[in-house]
C-alpha cells in the first residue's frame, strides 16, 4: 500500500507527520506523494481540504484519514496521542471506507470558451466584488427568486457545519446526497423578496445561478478564492464524485457534531 501524509506547516503537525511516516515506513508502506492509496492529513479541517483539492484527480483510488493538532478537526478523528494505534490500523486492519458527497460547480463566461469546473468539499459561496449581489436563483431550469444581498453558500452536507451553519443553515446528515443553498443577508422588503429559508435540493436538482447586471463575481472553492470576470452562470448540483473516507473505529457524523459544538 502506498500512503502520504500532508502537514498543515506548524511544529506539532509536521513533528506528527515525520511520526506517522518512520513508522509507516518500517511496516514496508511506501511513501509516494503522487499516487498515494491513503492520505494522512496533519493539522486541521483546512489542511484536509487542501489535502482533497491536492488529490482531487484521483479521488476514487485514495482515501482520506485526518489527524488534528489543536483546531477543530471536524474531518479529522485523530489526535497526536494516537499515532501509534493510528499506524498499526493502517499497516494491519483492513478499513472500512466511508463516502461523502461532493458539490459540483460549473461556471460558463460570457464569451463562451472553456468552462470552468470545481469540485468542493465543503461549500461555494458567491459574492459580488462590490455592492449588492443581484443573482437569479434558477431551479431545475425554473426561475425561483431574485436574490438581492451579501452572498449565496452553496454546501454539502459534510460542509454544512462550516460557513453555511454561521448562516442559520441546517445541518444535514452526510448520508443524504443533497446540497443546501443558505442566504447571507437578503434584502426583503415590499419590493424585493427572497425565500428567506434555506433549502435543500436533492440529487439532480440542479442549481443555477445567473447575473442580473454586475457580471464579476468573487467566488470561493472551500478555502480557494478567486475574482471570476464575464460570468454567465454558475450551476451547482450534487456532484457524481464522492470524497472516501478511511474509518478505522465508528465515529457517528451526529457525535462529531455534538463534540465540535456542543462539548
Ligand atoms: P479557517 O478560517 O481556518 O476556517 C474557519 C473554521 O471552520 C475553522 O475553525 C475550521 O476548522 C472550520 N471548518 C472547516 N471546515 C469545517 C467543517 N466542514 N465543519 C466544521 N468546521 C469546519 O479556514 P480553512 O481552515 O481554510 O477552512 C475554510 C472554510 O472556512 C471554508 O470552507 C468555510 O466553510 C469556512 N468559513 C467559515 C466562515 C464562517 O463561519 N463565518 C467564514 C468563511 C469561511 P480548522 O480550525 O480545523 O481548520
Ligand atoms: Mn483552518
């Protein structure tokens, strides 16, 4: 089996991740950063994601393990303490492997050309780069509101309990193949109305969003962001690709909750 680690960049993480690579390597694993079987994340949820976009073109032969070092660690079931149960699963049990739904996001240009295609592990969030966001919010090709306001979070169910649950979002189980698209401060008045709630779209119920005036958007990717100029749309549906996930011992999603937010 061949593995990598990848190390958020501090003192303690990287101390793990030379750790995690001796002792994996003395039970005969082999280290290759380009097309590992398992990834080993050091640090926090960041450095998962970072982790996910690393491999993202070889997501269905790899799959992800997260050990945290003092942030949160939503995606990450290990602590530093652990190490040495943590390689010993690795190296002698066969794992369980656990998918997660992903977010797909195309955006297409004004001038036609390539399109670009995400994939996001956690969420999209759509801003404009000055003044009010005026987006139409289309529904399985129907138009469904006007939005008037701060942004939109499209997210996934594993990413439901970052940004879009600062936004009043629910949190959604990861078994449910769905996105949730969460409102950041709409304007509603007499003359402007938007739903107001956040909604949940099941598989194949795609989400498009299309510029009123303004066509430069500010567009995140998890924590990738970038300035999207001569933007004609942005759809977004649950995406065929999972993210897979290595399980050595249960970790119910609804513990992983209660223990991030709860105590
Ligand atoms: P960051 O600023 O370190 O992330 C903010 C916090 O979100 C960190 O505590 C991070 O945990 C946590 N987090 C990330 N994914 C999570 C998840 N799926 N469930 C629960 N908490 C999660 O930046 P980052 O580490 O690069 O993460 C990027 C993410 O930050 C974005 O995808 C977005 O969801 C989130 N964000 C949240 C807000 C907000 O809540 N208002 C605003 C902007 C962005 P770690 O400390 O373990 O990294
Ligand atoms: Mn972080």
């Amino acid at each position: 089996m061949k593995f990598a680690v990848i190390s958020k960049g501090d003192a303690i993480s990287n101390e793990c991740m030379y750790k995690i690579r001796t002792y994996l390597t003395d039970f005969r694993l082999t280290y290759d950063e380009d097309e590992p079987d398992i990834v080993i994340s050091v640090g926090g949820d960041g450095t998962l994601l970072y982790a996910f976009h690393r491999y993202r073109s070889r997501l269905e032969q790899t799959a992800f393990v997260g050990v945290h070092t003092g942030h949160l660690g939503f995606y990450a079931d290990w602590v530093p303490d652990e190490i040495e149960k943590l390689v010993i699963a690795i190296a002698k049990t066969p794992y369980q492997i656990v998918e997660y739904p992903l977010l797909e996001v195309t955006i297409r240009y004004v001038r036609g050309g390539r399109e670009a295609k995400y994939l996001a592990l956690n969420e999209c969030t759509v801003k404009s780069v000055g003044g009010t966001l005026v987006m139409d919010v289309e529904i399985r090709g129907d138009l469904f509101e006007t939005f008037r306001g701060d942004g939109l979070c499209i997210s996934t169910p594993s990413g439901s309990t970052a940004y879009n649950k600062a936004l009043g979002g629910a949190i959604l189980h990861p078994s449910l193949e769905a996105i949730q698209v969460a409102e950041m401060a709409s304007i509603n008045n007499r003359i402007f109305r938007t739903i107001g709630s956040p909604l949940v779209l099941p598989k194949h119920h795609t989400c498009m969003l299309k510029p009123v005036n303004d066509v430069d958007f500010q567009i995140t990717i998890d924590h990738l962001s970038l300035l999207h100029k001569d933007v004609k749309s942005i759809q977004c549906r649950v995406a065929d690709e999972k993210i897979r996930f290595a399980r050595f011992r249960p970790f119910p999603f609804w513990k992983r909750v209660r223990e991030s937010f709860i105590q």
